[in-house]
C-alpha cells in the first residue's frame, strides 16, 4: 500500500508541469497533486553575473505537514569522495557539499527554517546489490541523497531491474552542471546522480543513477557525476 501511495504522489507529481512560487506554496500544501515547486536559489544557466536561478523541486511525497522535494535538475557535478577510497554516507564529500555548501547558499533564513532535520538510516546495500557493503552509521541530515531503497521505493526501480530503463529517475544536468563537468549526453541532455547508498565489493563503491533512470554502482571518485538534493519541508 505505502509503495501504491507514493507511486500515485509521483504520477500526480509528473504529470502537471507548472511550477509553484514559494507565494503559492500555501495555497498547494495541501493538495497531493501539486507537482513541482520553485524553492532557494542555485546557479544554473551558467551566467553567475545573472545570479543564481530558482530552483525546481519535485514534490515526491507529501503528508499533508511535510513535503519530500527532490531537485529536478542534476545541480552541481561532484564526486561522491574526492578520493579512491570507500566511506559511507556520513563521511562523504556529497554529503558535506549537501549540507555545507548547497544549504548555506541556495537557501535564506526563512527558507532555512522551513527545511526540517531527516534522520536517515544507511542500511548495508546487500538488499539491493546482492553482494553489498555496510551503508555506515544512521545520520541526521537537512540536505541528503536518497538511498538505493528509498529510489526503490518511490520510483519503482526494483532490484531485479537495477540496470533498466526508467524514466522517473532521469534527470538532466543543469548548463551549469554540465560546465563543472557533469557528463551530458547528446542527444537526451540526461545525465549520472549519486545515491547515498553504498554499491558493490568489487570496488564500485557507491550507487549511481545513469542517464537512462537504471541504478549501477561506480567507485565514489568517478568524474562527471552529479548532485541531485533532497529534503523534507514543513508546510505549516
Ligand atoms: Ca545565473
């Protein structure tokens, strides 16, 4: 039933294309078929004299308090660890950025106060992978990747179909992603974003989403992937 509950938040969340201002936030808090919204500031079209651009969030879930919002866009291009090395969640470079870097610019104080601490457990990535590794401790996060479960969860991408097609998890990167070195294919636009999820022993160390929507693990230090936040909001 919770699987069926967010697959009907996501279609509704899909299918309308109109983007919300923060001014017509109240008025859609309380209907599940809002899709996206506009929300904080990031730059994007690659123009930093223009300033930075708002930022388009997809609605993923939302219980009539709180809303699950997930960038649109891939957002900034970042190795998941700057080095070649396997650490968890906690320890990661994504995780720093997310929380450090991201948080503190794209949002102002009132925005800030709206964005709600996540206690995320960080399960091992045998479920999902099948030869696994430890996911780390549980951590409280503002910002966060979503973990192989939770994409699992929300957009039906099951672990017999890690390498398929699905289209609920593409996501281009934004001009500006795609100048930091975010790989953008050709033809889609659609790039790679990283998971918070742990990947595989054999040395492909973090989950990834790849440009067609199917998840694969790739070592953390791989250039040209990206940064797609999530995080949950307090309507009232
Ligand atoms: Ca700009």
């Amino acid at each position: 039933m919770k699987n069926l509950f967010f697959k009907r938040l996501l279609a509704a969340a899909l299918v309308c294309t109109t983007a919300f201002s923060m001014n017509a936030f109240a008025a859609q808090k309380k209907s599940s078929a809002s899709s996206t919204m506009l929300f904080g500031r990031f730059e994007q079209d690659g123009n930093p004299a223009n300033g930075a651009e708002p930022i388009e969030w997809i609605v993923v879930a939302n219980d009539g308090t709180k809303a699950m919002l997930m960038s649109k866009n891939i957002l900034e291009c970042l190795p998941y660890l700057h080095d070649y090395a396997n650490v968890p969640w906690e320890s990661s470079d994504l995780r720093s950025w997310m929380n450090g870097t991201f948080y503190a610019s794209a949002f102002n104080d009132a925005e800030k106060a709206m964005i709600l601490d996540t206690n995320n457990s960080n399960p091992d990535s045998s479920a999902f992978f099948g030869v696994g590794l430890p996911g780390g401790n549980p951590t409280t996060d503002k910002v966060f990747a979503l973990s192989v479960y939770e994409a699992q969860q929300l957009f039906g991408a099951a672990p017999e179909a890690v390498q398929d097609w699905n289209e609920k998890m593409q996501a281009k990167p934004t001009a500006y992603a795609t100048m930091r070195g975010c790989w953008t294919h050709p033809r889609s636009g659609r790039g790679f974003w990283w998971l918070r999820s742990a990947g595989t022993s054999y040395g492909n160390w973090v989950a990834t989403v790849q440009d067609h929507g199917g998840v694969i693990a790739h070592v953390g230090n791989r250039a040209g992937e990206g940064a797609r936040p999530v995080m949950w909001v307090k309507m009232q």
